[in-house]
C-alpha cells in the first residue's frame, strides 16, 4: 500500500514559486536572514561571551582561536573579527603609501572602531549578526 500525502497548500505554493521563478520566496528569504542572527543558547554563555568578545580586539583574537576555534558561536565571531584585522592591515599600509591620505584613513579607523564596538555589542546580546558593510567578507575565512 503506497502512502501519496498531498503537500499542504502554502509548501505548494511555495515549490511552485521556487521551480517557476528560480528565486525564494519571502518566507524563505526571512529564514535564511534569521539563521544569520543565530541567538547562543546552552551552557558555557559566558566563556562564549568573553572569547567572541576577545576575536574583536585585534591581536587577542589568537586567545579564541586558540582555545574555542570549534564552538561556531566563537567561530563565526572569529571570522568577523579576522575581516576587520584585514581591513586594518590594508588600511595600515595605505597610510605608509599614501600618506596625502592620512584624513581620509582616520576616518576609515573611525569606521573599523565602530564596526568592533558593534561587534561586541552583537556578541553581548549573543547573536551571530554580520557587521554592516564587511561581515558578508568572512565568507573567505572558511578555513578556520
């Protein structure tokens, strides 16, 4: 005897829109933003808390990735902090080239302060949220 279930209405209106469009829908679309923003639960919050809060502050980055590398909360935070050390590194050796640029390269530090502040306060909160504008480059830290 065969089971043949008939989708619900919504899941079919959805694969429908999904292999007609080829694009996602709205409630797809809201799932995959909010699995970015992952909240941290269980046990171990407060190691958690201290080691993301450490892969923002330049070079104590190495003290998470030393000791908490394997817990994605900690990991994901890695990653974003690695993309600001990056953009400090750039931003360095723009200052040693051109140093005409030395305005605009403060505003820049300026910037990557924020972004680290707003780092911090994200993993304060226990969320997994990119940093506007740079977060989407910790894609290329995969290795970790």
């Amino acid at each position: 005897m065969e089971n043949h279930q008939t989708p619900h209405p919504e899941q079919a209106d959805q694969a429908d829109n999904v292999e007609h469009t080829g694009h996602a829908t709205h409630q797809e679309h809201h799932a995959h933003n909010a699995s970015l923003q992952k909240t941290v639960n269980g046990k171990g919050n407060g190691r958690q808390i201290l080691m993301g809060i450490l892969a923002y502050l330049s070079v104590f980055i190495v003290i998470p990735y030393a000791f908490a590398k394997n817990d994605p909360f900690v990991k994901f935070h890695i990653k974003q902090g690695l993309v600001l050390i990056s953009i400090n590194v750039i931003i360095w050796a723009l200052n040693n080239i051109f140093w005409e640029l030395r305005p605009l390269i403060g505003l820049l530090n300026i910037l990557v302060f924020i972004l680290v502040i707003i780092g911090i306060i994200n993993v304060a909160k226990k969320k997994q949220k990119e940093l506007p504008l740079v977060g989407s480059f910790a894609k290329y830290f995969n290795n970790i």
